[in-house]
C-alpha cells in the first residue's frame, strides 16, 4: 500500500490539495474530468468536497428525511428514514475510503447521492410508480437520482441540475457496476449526449466503496430497526452464522445488563466484523491486481471493492431472513395496500389533468411540451410523485379523494 501513495499531495491550492495522502488508484481532484457546464473551482475547496456540499444544500437532500427506509415516518421518531440511512452509508464510506488512501470526500458525496431518487414509501412506492410509467419510458429510483443532480434540482441560473463532476455522476450510475441493459432508463440516455460516463466499465473505487457501505449499512440498521419493532429476537438472530457468535460474546461480556446493550453490542460488532472483511478482502483484490491508476480500477473487468466468499454467504443468510422476517412481515405488508391505492391514484388523477398540482409543476409540463406529448407529460408527473415525502403523498391523495378532507 505504501508503494501506491502520491508524493504530492501538499502542494499547490485546495484544487488539487487532500487532506491525507492518496494512493495511485484513488480518484484525484486535480485531475477530476470536469463538469458538464465549465465554472470557476473554488479556491478553498476541492471539487469533490463541493459535490458533497451542493448534495448536502439540495432540497432532495432534505426531503430524504420524511421518506421511508422500510417503516413509515410516522410510525415512529427512532426508525431509520432515508435521510438518516443515507448518513450511515456516507460515515462507513469515509471509514472505508481513508483506511484504503482513496478520496473520502468522492466517496462521501457519492454515499450521499445514491438514494435521492427514491420515492415515497421506499421500494413499495418504487415499484408501483414503476408499473405507472411503463407505458412511458419506465422509472428506477437510480436513474431518478441522476435525474436530480442533472435536471431537477433548480438552484443555479447557469444551468439546471447541481453541475456535479465526471466522477461523482460515473458513481451515481455505476456504484453497483457497469450498466448493461439493451434499453438504457431516460436520464442516462439523456446525459450520456452530453457526457461520456463509460458505462461498460466499472467504476471508481470510491463508488464501489459507497456501493458496499450501503449494503452494510442496511444490514445493520434494518436488525436494529426489527428487533425495536419486535418482529424478531436476539434468540431468533442467534440462529444466523454470521450474528450467533456475536450474540454469544456480548451475553458472555455483559451477562448482568438489559438486553437494550446487549442489542446496540451485537450491531456495533455486526458492522465492525463487516468493514472489516472488506477492507481485507479488497486489500488482497489489490495486492493480487496491482493497479497503478484509478482508470485500471475501471477496466479491471471485476469489482475491487467486496465482501469475502465466506462473508458474503453470511450476509446472505441475513439478508434472507431480513426478507422473511421483516421486509414481509404483516404490517409492512399493510403498507402495500395503502400504497398500492395512493400511488396509482395520484398518478392517474395528474395524468387526467395536470391543472391539479401546483403552479410550478403545471408550469414544468408546459415548457417540456406535455400538453401535446403523454410521455413528457408522464416524466414530469413522476418526478412530482417521486420526489414527495410519505407525508406529503398521503395528504395529496387525501385532498385529491376525500371530499370531506378539508372538512376535519
């Protein structure tokens, strides 16, 4: 690792300066590809850094906290919501991207970034927004995300979108790997007109680390965030390879406290022995390879970044039981139903008249030309429904089909 590090790092303005040294393979800011619309770099800040705090400032950003992880916001103020998921991701980023001398702050933004796109109700919302639009081009909350960062979010008169660099949008697009679908989703088809982000390759290691940090991150939550709902027990995890010895050594640790402690060891420890085996594996992925520049991260035909085969397994198992226990478990699976109605219905009542939402959104139809186009009317309409908060869509819904709604 010490062989891979750049001389150079102190030297010239915050352009190009990092805090701590880099390793060959880590994405430089100095030598960051650009953005699409040219603009002044700050003299304080690298660009990197900047991504990360106009994701920060965005209103997407901000709406993420009253967007469901997989409870509703409403059901209780300790369960994870998007927002506070996406910040997990992002801490487990940077742990990861400093003990492998990559770029923290890629990486961070990237983390950030990646769920923007999600709907309301998580991915139950998701798929009946997807069922709406497939006459229309189909929706996939990632592509959304890109959609976000390079069209909707209107804070520059300069442009629309945030003007992110090459290399945060190459890690919106592929943090899970090449894109390899015959038909590309709207927005990747759209900007790759104005941008080449390579999709056939891989992507940085700063996005495969966000990549993984989000799995780790939901993994661990998602157990905590069950057991506090009661939809399984510390004695129904014990039976899983990769949480029963871990169980075992906080009971045998701590044998006279509640099991509260016991609960916030065992998740401590879970994500511990997670970042741990990534970080091994990815150094002998590194060792065995020997890459010399971020771009042979690219190109070299397999994801550097990952869980070992023996962990990989185990979360699995998780992951499998997660689905079982919680993700199907009778109250999320009530959620289906109301959101199988509020959806569909919105959908369908904006399509029928867009006179229905607010000003600006009327305004957007008109100027992408829906008024004569069902597909651009469509796009705009899903945008609107994405972007709002559980909240919001079940008032929407209530004012748009109640009569009595404003009567209470």
């Amino acid at each position: 690792m010490a062989e891979a590090l750049e001389q150079d790092n102190n030297e010239g303005s915050a352009y190009n300066y990092c805090a701590l040294p880099l390793a060959s393979y880590a994405c430089r800011p100095d030598e960051s590809k650009g953005r699409i619309y040219e603009e002044e770099e700050s003299a304080t800040r690298t660009p990197f850094q900047r991504d990360r705090d106009r994701i920060i400032h965005s209103s997407a950003f901000r709406r993420l906290k009253g967007k469901t992880q997989v409870f509703v916001s409403h059901e209780g103020d300790h369960y994870r919501t998007r927002l506070t998921h996406s910040l997990e991701v992002s801490q487990i980023a940077r742990s990861l991207a400093r003990a492998l001398m990559v770029n923290e702050d890629l990486a961070e933004a990237i983390a950030l970034s990646h769920d923007l796109g999600h709907t309301p109700f998580a991915h139950i919302g998701e798929e009946y927004l997807a069922e709406c639009m497939k006459p229309y081009g189909g929706f996939e909350h990632n592509d959304q995300s890109l959609r976000i960062v390079t069209q909707l979010e209107r804070k520059y008169p300069g442009w629309p979108g945030l003007n992110l660099t090459w290399e945060t949008l190459e890690g919106v697009v592929k943090h899970n790997g090449p894109v390899t679908k015959e038909v590309l989703p709207t927005t990747l088809r759209e900007i790759l007109h104005q941008t080449d982000l390579r999709i056939e390759t891989h992507a940085s290691l700063e996005a495969q680390i966000a990549a993984l940090a989000d799995d780790i991150a939901y993994n661990n939550h998602d157990v905590e965030d069950g057991l506090r709902a009661g939809m399984f027990t510390l004695d129904d995890l014990k039976e899983l390879a990769l949480l029963g010895p871990i169980i075992a050594k906080a009971k045998t640790d701590w044998p006279e406290v509640e099991e509260h402690y016991i609960l916030q060891e065992t998740v401590r420890e879970m994500i511990g022995a997670m970042v741990t085996d990534v970080f091994e594996e990815t150094q002998k992925r590194l060792a065995e390879y020997k890459p010399k520049s971020a771009e042979e991260i690219r190109v070299a035909g397999f994801q550097t970044v990952a869980f070992s085969e023996q962990m990989y397994k185990q979360v699995e198992e998780l992951r499998a039981f997660l689905y079982k226990k919680m993700y199907r478990h009778f109250t999320v699976n009530r959620i289906w139903i109301k959101v199988e109605t509020i959806i569909p219905e919105l959908f369908g009542a904006f399509m029928k008249s867009y006179q229905t939402m607010p000003d600006h959104w009327q305004r957007r139809v008109e100027e992408a030309g829906g008024l004569i186009d069902d597909i651009k009317q469509a796009r705009i309409v899903c945008d609107y429904i994405a972007g709002m908060t559980d909240r919001y869509a079940i008032l929407e819904h209530e004012k748009m089909f109640n009569p009595h709604s404003d009567l209470r």
